[in-house]
C-alpha cells in the first residue's frame, strides 16, 4: 500500500486546487483510490485500511452501500425469508419499515456502511434520545444493529459498530403494567352486554357479539391477534377448551401460525364463557372463524377497536373524554383507561391470585419462556417472607437436628 501524495490541478476557471490522494489493491488485487482534502485525512485513512486489509475487512467504497440502500434489501430479504428461514410476519416487517423511514434515514440514511464507526453510532443514540421517546429509541437502535448484521453476512460492512451500544432500561423509565380491577372488568362486560345490537341489516344476527369476543378476552387470556384467528373446529365445548393453533395478522388481516410454538397450546375455559360461545354461534356469520366480520371474513383489530372497545368502555365510564379542533371542526376524543390487551394481562393476574404457579401461567399464556413470564407479571407474584423462613428452618433441622 503506498503512501498519500500531494495532487494539483486547475478549474475551467483556473483556480489551483490541492487534494490528497491514497491508491491501494484490495484482496482481489483491484486497484482503488481515495481523494481527501488534508493530509491528515489521507494518512489515517491510509493507516485505517493498511491494519484492514491485513485482517482481511477492509470494504472498499464501490462495495457498500448507503444505509438507506441497505435497509431496502434487508427489507426485500424479511419478506422472502432471511438466509432461508421463513418470511418474518407482515406487522414486523411494517414495523422496520416505519421505524426505518421516520427514524433511521431521515438522521443517518445517506451515510455510507464503511463510514459507520462506533462514535457515529452513539451520536445517532443521542439524537434518539433527545427527539424520541426511550422505548422508541431502543427499539429503532435494535432496528438498526440487526441490518447491520445482515450488512455485515453480506460483507458489506467491516464490522457491526453497534453492538455494544444500547439503550439500558432502569426503574425510572419502565412502564407500569396496565391491568383493570376486578370491578372495572365487571363494569366493562356489563356494559358490553348492553350495548346497542347490529343494525337494522343484520337483525337477524342481533347478538351482541362484542360481549362474547371481550368475555372472551377476559376469560381465556388469549391474544387478540389468536381470538380474531381462533376457528370453531378448536373450540371444545363438552371439554371446555379453546385449542390455540393460528392466528389473525394484524396488518395484512392474514390466517398464520401463533406467535411462536409455545403459543400452540390448549386453554381451559369456565361454564359461563362456554354458554356465551353456545349462544353466539347461533348468530355468528356462516364459516370457520368464531369471531369474523358480518361478511364471513377476518375482522380487522381496528373495527374491534373503534366500533366495540371505545364505545363500550365510554359507556362503562373507563375512560377520559376531551374534545379537540380539526379543520374547524370540533372532534370527541376517547382515551381509554387500559387497552384491549390488557384483558390478557388481567386473566394473568387472576391466575396469579388463584395460587398457580409461574410454569402453569407461562404455558396457559403461551410465553416463550419462563422468563417472558416474570418480565411481565413477576411483581404480581406474593412474596411469603416467612413460609421462605419456615423453609429454611426446616432445612437447617434435617441436616443438624
């Protein structure tokens, strides 16, 4: 690799420029250059691709790409299946692309990968943190550490600069899980039983489904996503079991499989939700869902939202009421007390209260892992300071007497 030297030439208008310029052959014995406007530039970028390429790293400029580049073949890559796995689900893949376009390109997207080090990583980490809220931040930093690591598969990259730096979470910033009282469910299902019943075009299927689909919620701890793709064949009334083996997508409104493969798993269910599902079916729209739109078809997450959840929980009185001006026109807005998944979480706790065991709460919740499961509601769990005392006594006595 030679050394920087001084070049000289004039403008159309002729005016005399000076640069530096650093030629190298690469691994492949293709010759490259570099044009810099000091020396010191030339001499660390000559020094940096010097210890590079004798490590076999070095990635000269004509084979990167930019960060925008590369975030749209990573992209194309989650949709067809990375290296071989399948395809990642259409809500994921809407979530990278939106954290990508309103996050990532607007603050780093024309920087080129080979120009990416670690202090440019934690400059962007800062501009995250001082224009985003923290969870977001993390999440679109994660984001970007995970395409870097296909960049870097594809040799597009020296290294990944972002691993290593995070966003730590700590007592401050975490959120308070939302779970509704016992009282506050009662009040929702009530209202719910109450709500006004389809329209005039389907009279004739006039039950109130919003009360079965929430008594659902509430009584199995399913996930919304499971209950809009839960079929009639795995609903067991004589055993009283829902059998969870797919689930709706939540962007494409598609039929897939569960969460992750200990999301398949059998759910027992009380007396009174198997008499609600009975007397729903007689009104259900023809076909194999147990909770589709009156066409027969998968019900969007947005028409059980905007159409059941908001009105019954204002009815309910379960959440705050303010009004805003938009485009001259004065607009209600409902700002719930807890969302729809909170009803998962408020099953939870209940089994919690009834004394079940975090293993019999991670498989009836179909978590991943044990650990998912005390992320989530390890705080709700009851610390007995002196049966743990009583323990230890007794453990001390079988060994000395």
């Amino acid at each position: 690799m030679g050394k920087p030297y001084k070049v000289r030439w004039k403008t159309t208008k002729g005016i005399e420029k000076v640069a530096w310029k650093v030629k190298y052959l690469d691994e492949s014995g293709n010759l490259h250059q570099r044009q810099f406007l000091t020396k010191k530039e030339a001499v660390d970028f000559n020094a940096k691709s010097h210890i590079e390429l004798k490590n076999g790293i070095h990635v000269p400029d004509r084979k990167t790409l930019s960060i925008k580049e590369m975030a749209t073949v990573w992209l194309h890559e989650c949709a067809i299946g990375p290296n071989g796995r399948m395809p990642l689900e259409p809500a994921t893949i809407s979530n990278y692309e939106s954290e990508i376009r309103l996050h990532i390109n607007p603050l780093i997207g024309e920087l080129r990968l080979n120009k990416l080090d670690r202090e440019k990583i934690k400059h962007f980490r800062a501009e995250l943190l001082t224009s985003r809220s923290r969870p977001l931040a993390k999440r679109v930093l994660r984001t970007l550490s995970t395409m870097l690591n296909v960049a870097l598969d594809k040799k597009l990259l020296a290294y990944n600069p972002a691993i290593g730096v995070t966003i730590k979470d700590d007592g401050r910033f975490s959120e308070e899980l939302s779970i509704p009282s016992k009282h506050q469910v009662r009040e929702l299902i009530e209202a719910a039983a109450t709500y006004p019943k389809a329209s005039k075009a389907t009279d004739i299927r006039s039950y109130n489904r919003y009360y079965a689909i929430f008594l659902t919620l509430a009584l199995s701890g399913i996930r919304i996503s499971e209950l809009r793709g839960l079929k009639w064949i795995n609903v067991n009334f004589s055993k009283r079991t829902i059998k969870i083996q797919q689930r709706a997508d939540n962007k494409a409104n598609a039929i897939g499989p569960p969460k992750t493969k200990h999301a398949r798993r059998t759910v027992q269910i009380p007396t009174k939700l198997v008499m609600c599902l009975r007397d729903w079916k007689m009104y259900c729209p023809d076909g194999d869902l147990v909770f589709p739109n009156w066409q027969g078809n998968i019900e969007s997450y947005a028409n059980i939202r905007n159409r059941g959840w908001l009105p019954i929980c204002e009815r309910a009185g379960l959440c705050t009421i303010s009004y805003r001006v938009k485009n001259g026109k004065k607009k209600k807005h409902v700002e719930t007390w807890f969302g729809i998944h909170s009803l998962r979480h408020f099953h939870a706790s209940m089994l919690i209260a009834s004394d079940a065991s975090p293993l019999e709460i991670k498989k009836e919740m179909g978590h991943s892992s044990i650990d998912v499961t005390y992320q989530f509601y390890g705080h709700l769990f009851p610390e007995d300071d002196e049966k743990r005392a009583e323990r230890s006594n007794s453990m001390c006595i079988e060994v000395f007497g």
